[in-house]
C-alpha cells in the first residue's frame, strides 16, 4: 500500500468510526476542512456538498500530497434492490446536475472535463477482491454512482434521474467533485459508499435512521480494503 493513504467523508458522523478505532491526531483545520493522521492514514472531513469537497481535496492534495484516496461514507441508492447498510463501489462517476447537451456534451459532463471519472483500476481490483470474502457476500455492489448538490428526497427528482441515468446504482453529494480533483492532480481514486437511504422514497427519515449503519459499513469495508491493500 502507499506510504500515505487518505480517507475522505463528508460528514463527522461518517468519520466517527474510524476516529474511534484510530484516534487520530489533528493537522491542519479551517472552518469547514479537517485533516487528521493516524500512522500511514490521513484522514479528512470535507464538509457536505461538490464545492467543499473540491476545496477539501484540492488543500489535501497540495499540502500533504497522499498517493491514494479513498471517499466513503452515506448514499442514497437508486437501485431498488439495494438494501440500507450495503456498500456501493463506484466504477466512474459522473454529475446528475451538469448539463451541457446543448454544446454536444454529454449528459453528466463539465466542459472541457471528461464524461465520467472511472475508478483507479488497482484501486478497483483490490475493492472487487475485497468483496469476495464470506462475509461480505450479497452486500456489495459495483456500478455507476451519481454526484449532486440536490439530496435525493423528491420522488419526481429520483424518477427522472433513473430514466436519465438508468446504469446509475446510487448517488452521493462529494464523489464526482472529488474524483475530479482527483484527476487534475493526477491521484487514484476509489469512491464507496454505503446506502443510507433509497433515492425518492421517505429519504430524509431512511437517511436519519441509517446514517450510522451507513457509516459503520463503509468503514468496515474500507478497512478490511486497506488490509488487502497493505498485503498486496
């Protein structure tokens, strides 16, 4: 495994599990981005929504230069076979609320940016070896995963972006932005999540009662990640 490997969520409920098994000690902290180290791990709480990961991704990246990323935390899930506590990995990302068709651009993509952001192929492939140990059989699923500053409450909203986005499993407010900066700074990237929610159906309460589930469950999978990655 890289010598630095960071660990990204959004929210400190997200990151709690980790803080607790780890106690970390804190690096760096601004009114929304907090960068923590625990031996070969940094972690960093980045705040809600595209912008502040973006920001959050591109001061780790500057400062502290880790040769990986990982994103986890919460997602809702467009799957409706996907059940509160499995664990989505994404294999590319791309943005529901970018729309620049109109410039032959393809629904999802920022200008000039590429169409989808696809997962870091090592990255990947120990993820997928991940998922074949026992314990986590039927719980884990890789796909498309969708970013948006819009949580998924609208049952109209989720419709829509199901016709639009048929491949897509689940959708988060982070992964696409951070896979982004990712890119421009030429880091590999793996988002996963776990799903708190189903996109359009009582998401608001699902996500309040399972949040910690959520939580619990990425980083289970996260760590049991980086023990593959630390053998490899």
């Amino acid at each position: 495994m890289p010598k630095k490997i960071a660990i990204m969520t959004a929210m400190p409920e997200e990151m709690e599990p980790l803080r607790a098994l780890l106690q970390p000690k804190e690096i760096y902290h601004n009114k929304v981005v907090h960068i923590e180290q625990a031996g070969d791990l940094l972690l960093l709480q980045s705040g809600i929504g595209k912008a502040n990961a973006a920001a959050a991704c591109a001061l780790l990246f500057q400062l502290f230069k880790p040769a990986a990323l990982l994103n986890i935390g919460s997602a809702g899930g467009f799957a409706h076979d996907l059940h509160f506590g499995d664990v989505v990995v994404a294999t590319e990302l791309l943005y529901s609320d970018a729309d620049a068709t109109c410039f032959n651009y393809r629904l999802g993509q920022v200008p000039q940016m590429p169409p989808t952001y696809p997962a870091d192929p090592q990255l990947l492939a120990a993820a997928q070896a991940t998922a074949q140990l026992p314990r986590f059989a039927g719980h884990i699923r890789f796909g498309q995963v969708l970013t948006s500053d819009s949580f998924m409450s609208s049952p109209s909203l989720a419709d829509r972006l199901r016709q639009e986005f048929p491949q897509a499993l689940a959708s988060d407010m982070e992964g696409c932005a951070a896979a982004q900066i990712a890119y421009t700074f030429g880091t590999p990237f793996l988002n996963l999540r776990s799903i708190s929610d189903i996109a359009g159906e009582e998401a608001a309460a699902s996500f309040d009662d399972n949040l910690e589930l959520a939580a619990n469950r990425a980083v289970d999978f996260c760590r049991t990640l980086l023990d593959q990655l630390r053998e490899a």
